[in-house]
C-alpha cells in the first residue's frame, strides 16, 4: 500500500501536469498522456481535440463539428493575380502592315528547279525568252502572269539572280512566305546573294519577324549596300527594340507578381507557426513519478512513472519568422501539405525527427532551417 509520502508525491505531479495542461489542452490528445484521457472520458469528461474543440466521451448520434479551415494558398494566388491586374497593361503594339502567315503563302509551293543544273544553249535560250515576258508582264501589273513565265525560266535555267527575281515578284503580290522559299533557294545556289537576303529581309518585315529581317537585311547590305533597304532595316530593328523592352517588362511584372506571392505565403506560414507555439517553444514536462496503489481498493497497484515530454522546438529570440519562410527553398518546401505535416509533428515531438532522418528532402528542409536560426 502506498504511503502517505507517495501519494503526496503523486498529488503534486499531477497538479504540475494538470496547470500544464490548462496552458495546452491540446496535450491530453498525445500518446503519452492517452492513459489519463481515457481514464477521464471514462468518467463522463469532455475532452479538446487538437483544434481546441471538445468532444464528448460518448457522443450522442449528431453532426460532427467542422473540420478548422486548412490553409489555402489558391486565396493567395487569386489575392496577388488581382492586385496585378489593378495594374494598367500597355497594350501590345503591332505593325499594321504586318501579314498573317497563313495569308502570306500561296495555294501550291511553287516549283524550284534542279540545285546545280548546267542548262544547255537551248535551255538558256527558252529562259530568256521567258524572263523576257515575265518583265513585260510586270510592267502591266500582271504578276500572276510574270510568275507563270519566271517558273518556266527557273525550271530550264535556275539560278540565285533568277530565284531572287520571282521572290520580289511574290513580294510585290503580298505573299511574303513564297519569296522566302525563293530567297532560300537562291542561297542554296549562291550564298552571297545580295539580292536573295534582301528579299527575305523584306518578306520576314512584311511577316512581323522583325529579328529575322534586320538580320537577313543588313547582311544584304553588308554585300550590296541601298538607301532603302536600309530604311527597312533600320524600321526592323525599331521593332526588335520594342520586343526586347516589352519582354523585359514582362519578366520584371512576373518576378514582382512572384515575389509577393513569396512574401503572403512567409507571411501565413509564420503566423501558422505562431499560433502552434512554434515561437517561444514549450518547455518539457518532467516525467510523473509513479503512483502508488490506491487504498481502500484492495491495492491497485501503482502506475510507472510517465517520461517527460520534450520541449516543443521554437524559434530562438531574434529571429524573425518572415525572413525564415520569405526564403524561397523553405517557402517551396512548406508549400508541399507533406512537408507541412512534417514540420508540425516534429514540433509537438521533436523526437520524430529520427524517423525522417533517412529522408534527404526533410532532412534538407530541417538544415535549411537549422542554418538560418544559426
């Protein structure tokens, strides 16, 4: 039988246990204390869950209470994306004159002739009889005619100049992406063909592909300089300027939108750390002695004494919880619902960390933090 001494004893452990629970009643959910909660429920008590609420000891048949809200980080998103769209966007500036690609071409490639042929004095004969009528019908504003009779020439005699010819009559007809087969063509037959870069140049202008144009533009005129392929490039590279300040704008708009991001999150993890006492951190428990037998009852015999329960881990003071979570690793890491799990129950038993020791990512999350507290 358990002396007076013991009980005692006994009585001032579970006083320091009970204030200590008053503090946190969250405790009494914990694996340590589960053979005092259910000796309470036994007794009719009501105890809190994690979330602070009560349950009864033998709940009536009634609609469970509702889970506490999770947190969210879609709100978040929705929060910095409408805050991003109060901002004015400058609408995108596009050339007028600019073709579709899709209405830049014609029906049916056109033919290109054979790369390296050597036409005889009856072939080379034919093709200047069809060049000659080509130009005619240009001069009459005939290009479909002219094209018809540059074809003929290109398939008896082809060559760089004569390719380059049809592609600035494809040109003249507002079909940007035919002269650019013709303008490639004749590279193929000459690679230092004035007039096939500048006729590629131009047809990439009219497609809006303005760093294609002033390429192909100024090394046309690198070979064969002109006035006014250089007004064409000079307007292409205009345009290549426009797109890299707009482009640059865009990736400043995105790294501020996700900075932000960064921050509300930090923010929320850090007010979530507070309030599961993360902050000061808890101090351990001593362990409970045992208790002795309880008279008058034939001898129960006394309970073991109860480990103590580790300190929850806090932060040390000084440090600042947004400047923890506004880094971006940890802000990554605490947005994974895994990793969250991990972080709050390690902080109610700092001792589950060896259960993770043999995973890198937590392991690599817990250095992080354990670098930053210093």
């Amino acid at each position: 039988m358990a002396s007076p001494e013991d009980i005692e004893t006994a009585v001032k452990a579970l006083k320091k246990t009970v204030e200590v629970l008053k503090v946190n009643p969250a405790l009494l959910q914990t694996p340590q204390l589960a053979f005092f909660r259910e000796y309470l429920e036994s007794l009719g008590a009501t105890i809190p869950t994690k979330g602070g609420a009560s349950k009864p000891a033998e709940p009536a048949k009634e609609e469970a209470p509702p889970p506490p809200p999770q947190q969210q980080t879609e709100p978040v998103v929705e929060e910095v994306e409408s805050e991003e769209e109060e901002e004015k966007e400058e609408p995108e500036e596009v050339d007028p004159d600019v073709i579709p690609e899709a209405e830049g071409d014609i029906a049916t490639a056109q033919e290109l002739g054979e790369l390296g042929k050597e036409p005889d004095e009856a072939a080379m004969e034919a093709a200047d009889a069809a060049i000659r009528e080509a130009m005619a019908a240009m001069g009459e504003g005939n290009l479909e005619e002219a094209v018809a009779k540059f074809t003929t020439a290109v398939l008896a005699a082809p060559s760089a100049n004569l390719l380059a010819t049809r592609g600035n009559c494809y040109l003249k007809m507002k079909k940007p992406v035919a002269a650019i087969r013709d303008a490639l063509r004749a590279l193929e037959h000459n690679p230092d063909s004035a007039k096939a870069f500048k006729v590629k140049g131009k047809a990439h202008a009219m497609l809006g592909q303005w760093k294609d144009a002033a390429r192909s533009l100024g090394e046309g005129n690198t070979i064969d300089y002109d006035e006014d392929t250089y007004a064409i490039e000079k307007k292409a590279k205009g345009w290549v300027e426009k797109e890299v300040e707009r482009e640059r704008k865009r990736k400043e708009k995105e790294a501020k939108r996700q900075k932000k991001l960064r921050e509300k999150r930090a923010k929320e993890m850090a007010d979530a750390s507070a309030g599961m006492g993360g902050m000061g951190g808890m101090p351990g428990m001593g362990g409970m002695p045992g208790m002795g037998g309880m008279p008058g009852m034939g001898g129960m015999p006394g309970m073991g004494g109860m480990p103590g329960m580790g300190g929850m881990p806090g932060m040390p003071p000084g440090v600042d919880p947004s400047a923890l979570f506004s880094d971006p690793d940890i802000a990554a890491a605490m947005s994974n619902p895994k990793m969250m799990q991990v972080m709050m129950e390690m902080q109610q038993d700092p001792s589950a960390l060896m259960k993770y020791k043999d995973d890198p990512e937590v392991m690599r999350l817990v250095g992080k933090v354990s670098q930053m507290m210093g």
